[in-house]
C-alpha cells in the first residue's frame, strides 16, 4: 500500500530545490561567452585520412589506421546526396568508421561535394553508373581486390541497393543503414507530404533542391522536438561538459545541410516516393532497369526503431526482395535516425556485430 | 457562390486546427496530473514537462497529416514556386537585356551537350558491343531494359585522376 501523500513535507523541499535550480543556472550563464567561439571550432571528421581519388566533386577518403588492414576486401561508405557524410566519423567514440578501422577493415568513404546550379542535371545514372563505377574501378585497381563491401547510409543506403543490383559483379557484401526502399509506408511524415507534390514544377522552378528547404522539411518532422524540447535540453545541460561538446558537434553537421542535384530530387520524389517502383523492380536508372533479385551478395539491413526520417517499416522488406541467402536484419529499438550513427548504444550493440559479422565474410 | 465555399473552406480549416489545440490542451492537462506525489520537486517538473511535450507530438503529428495542413502546404509551395518563377522570368529578361548569358541560355547548352554525349555514348555501347561480340565475351555492364533511354552521364566512362596530394582532414 502506498503511503499517504505529506503535503508539508511535499512543499518543505520546494525552498531547495528552487535554491539548487538558481546556483546551477548561475553556472550556465557563464558557459554563454564561450559558446559562439567553441561551436566554430567543432571538427568536421575525426579520424585520419587521405583523399585518393578525385572526380568532379567526389572525393573518396582512405582512412588511415594505426595497423595494416587484416581483411583484404575493401569497405567503402557511401553517403546520402542530402547533408554531409562526417556524421560516419562525427567524433573519438562515436564513430561509425572507426570502428571499422579499428576492426581491421581498409575503409573508404564516398565524399559526394556540395552540388552548385551547375549540377542540377545530374541524375541518378549520373551517380550509380558514372561516379560509383568508377570509383569501384579505382579501388579494383588500388586494392588488387575484384569486389569491394559496400555500406550505405539513409539516401547513399538507396543508391547503393540499386548499384549493387545493376553491378553485382563488383560489389562482396551489402551493408544498408536506415535506407528507404519500400515508400508504400505511410508512417514518415515524409511520404505523406510528398504524395500529391508538383516535383516537376518545384524542380524546374529552383534547379536544385535548396538546402533551407530540406533543413525545413526535416525539422518539421519533429516540431515539438526540434523547437521546444532541444532548446530546453541544451540549456539544462549545457553545464556538462560531455553534453555540450555532443551538442555541439551533432548540430554542427544538423546546420551543415546542401542542396540535392534537381534531377536526381525529381526522380528520387517520381519515382520512388511517389510511385514506389524500386520494390516493384520498375526503377529505372538511365537506360536500366534496377532489379533488387540481382542482389546475391550477402546482405545485411541496420534499421532503427523510432526513425521519423526512414521508419524501419521502409527498410525492412528489403532483405524479401533481394536474391541473397546470407540476409541478416538489425533493429536497435529505441533508436532514432542519427542515433543509429552515434548513439552510444548503437556504438555499443550495432557496430561490433555489424563488423563481426563483415568479417567474416571479407576474407 | 463562390465567396461562401471559400469561407466554408477557410472555416473547416480553421475548425481543424482549433480541434488540433484543443485536443493538444486536454492531453496536456491530463499528463499534467499524472506525477507521482513521492517525487522531489524539479522531477515532478519534469514529469509534468515531459508528458505535455509527449501530448503535444502527438496532436501535432495527427494535425500535420490532415487533409487541411496539406491542403495549407500545397498552397504555400504553389506560392513559392510562383514566386521562384517569376524572379527566374524577371532576372532572365534583365540579363538578356544586358546581353549576358541567363539560367535558360545555359540550360539550353547544357541540355545540347547532354544529348550529344547521349548519342556518342550510345554509339559507344554499339561499338563496345560489336568488338565483344567479335570477341565471344559477355558485356560487363548491365542490359539495358527494352526501349528503356539513356540519360546522357556526365561521369559515365570519364575517369577522374587520383589525388596527386594527400591531406589529411582537419
């Protein structure tokens, strides 16, 4: 039975607790000074490496580590055309690709540039069988090595499916986090606005997808969470040390958005937003047809459990449409789209698995 | 006629977010009260806080897939890109005016070079084809899908340089 509620007591502590609140509220104030300078000095990327081949915009990234790589497969990281890829290497403890360094693997990451007016007619074909060709290509020649493991983040986990389907001979293992294949799913805000959306007009309008438009559509996802609740939480912690620099760090790359090429916006909206056409095996990419059965490698799907950006439901049947036996699925409930990257837990439970069980299979 | 269906769809709108505050104010409340008495005070705060934040994502979330909010979204992107276009017309006029190449003029030679690339690399695929017949091997790239086209690639088959100088990311 539960004790009867002591309104004296319940009322004794409020003098406290209001006494406590001020004095940690004096020392938040004087972190403010510093804030300004400390967030122009955050560090975009945190482990060493070196550009290997340029083309155009792109610039793949070798990252160096403190030992000869163990496994002979090549990794290479392929990020989404929306934002920038140091979110895989974010800070020391909370990055993706050091953890796959540290495992031994000889990592690279497709670092796609920021896109001017100038690249508004490049499209999906431009990307897939132009630049990840030829930079597949290159690591061939680079490594010795005929097929390269490939991990695909959000956009980039798209874009990988469809190479790996149109070029399953240059592609070992398939490793797809939190990217959107089945957009039949009405759970993303996203696919509900983008539904009955004009893209041709928006497109031949602006050219480019505008940054400020994709940064708007994303925190609007999230209203409450992104306009009351974080400025809150920052300012109740903004005295802790860990806090503020992951504060820091992470809404640095939140601000860092670019704007997407207008043709691959177009058919990103068309065709797979608004017409679903990769599930149904119909994508097409210049004068090819993405057919996910192509896939044989052994894949493996990273999924969170409360993404608003790519809710698991979206990622999930791809291991049903491909043509592999070795499919395997994680889902680290709990977690959120970014979280997936660098949260604490996914450093804990999702990476060691995931290069476990890469391992294994880059022989 | 016509004044009396705007105002009754301005109305409904209106209706909807009104239903969306008001439902948004209800849960509040009821979250507001659910703490637990034996919490020290800024828990109970937060408790309070937290279940008003839970209420309000909630509401906001239904409102943000009403056919009103998306009804309202079409409108504002309609009058964005209008807006786009006009200033695109305005400033296309101006430059051709002052004999400078405009977005369209450049648009026009870039959507040339792209179908001259797309027919020299189509003939291209025509010829590889020829010589890999001729040499009794299989294509490495993909078929092409039946009367499927060709976008005309920029980076198709134009290999970029290593990197001549290594640097290390700061």
């Amino acid at each position: 039975m539960s004790s009867p509620f002591d309104l004296a007591a319940f009322w004794s502590q409020w003098p406290k607790a209001v006494a406590d609140e001020t004095a940690v509220a004096a020392g938040r104030i004087t972190r403010w000074p510093s804030l300004w300078e400390r967030s122009r000095r955050v560090r975009k990327g945190s482990s060493p490496a070196e550009v290997v081949y340029e083309e155009d915009r792109l610039k793949v990234l070798h990252y160096l580590g403190n030992a000869s790589p163990r496994h002979k497969t090549p990794l290479v990281f392929v990020y989404a055309l929306v934002n920038r890829p140091y979110i895989l290497d974010l800070k020391k403890g909370r990055s993706v690709i050091a953890n796959f360094v540290e495992a031994g693997f000889d990592t690279y990451l497709v670092d796609w540039g920021i896109p001017t007016s100038a690249d508004r007619h490049l499209m999906l074909d431009d990307y897939i069988n132009g630049y990840l060709v030829n930079v597949l290509d290159f690591l061939r020649e680079r490594t010795g090595v005929q097929k390269a493991s490939v991990l695909g983040y959000c956009m980039g986990g798209t874009m990988s499916a469809m190479f790996a389907a149109l070029h399953p001979q240059r592609v070992r293992n398939l490793i797809l986090l939190a990217a959107p294949i089945d957009f039949a799913s009405t759970e993303s805000l996203l696919n509900v606005w983008t539904r009955d959306f004009d893209v041709d007009k928006f497109v031949d309008a602006f050219g480019n997808c505008p940054a400020e438009f994709l940064q708007m559509s994303f925190q609007l996802l999230r209203p409450v969470a992104n306009w009351i609740e974080k400025p809150i939480r920052f300012y109740e912690h903004m005295h802790e040390e860990e806090f503020l620099e992951d504060f820091l760090t992470t809404e640095t790359w939140l601000q860092d958005n670019i704007p997407v090429p207008g043709e691959v916006y177009r058919q990103f909206v068309k065709y797979l937003y608004q017409k679903n056409l990769l599930t149904q095996n119909r994508m097409p990419v210049g004068k090819h047809i993405v057919n996910l059965r192509n896939i044989r490698c052994p894949v493996m799907s990273i999924m969170a459990g409360k993404d608003d950006l790519v809710p698991s439901a979206q990622s999930l049947p791809f291991n049903d449409l491909v043509g592999s036996k070795d499919r395997r699925v994680l889902l680290l409930p709990g977690s959120g789209h970014i979280g997936l990257a660098i949260g604490s837990r996914a450093q804990k439970e999702v990476w060691p698995q995931a290069c476990g069980w890469l391992a294994e299979r880059s022989t | 006629m016509n004044e009396t269906t705007s105002f009754d769809k301005a109305a409904q709108d209106v209706a909807a977010f009104q239903k969306m505050c008001l439902e948004s104010l209800a849960k509040s409340f009821q979250a507001a009260f659910k703490f637990s008495p034996d919490s020290a005070p800024p828990e109970i705060l937060r408790e309070v806080r937290a279940g008003i934040f839970q209420a309000l994502t909630e509401s906001w979330d239904q409102f943000m897939r009403s056919p009103q909010f998306l009804e309202s979204l079409r409108q504002w992107m309609d009058n964005a890109v209008t807006f786009r276009t006009m200033t695109n017309e305005f400033l296309g006029r101006l430059r051709n005016e002052v004999q400078a190449p405009s977005r369209n003029d450049i648009d026009t030679v870039m959507l040339a070079v792209r179908h001259m690339e797309k027919r020299l690399l189509d003939r291209l695929d025509e010829v590889s084809a020829q010589i890999l017949k001729a040499n009794g091997t299989s294509p490495a790239r993909p078929p092409s899908a039946p009367g499927a086209k060709r976008s005309g690639s920029k980076a198709q088959r134009r290999r970029g340089q290593p990197a001549k100088t290594e640097s290390e990311i700061s």
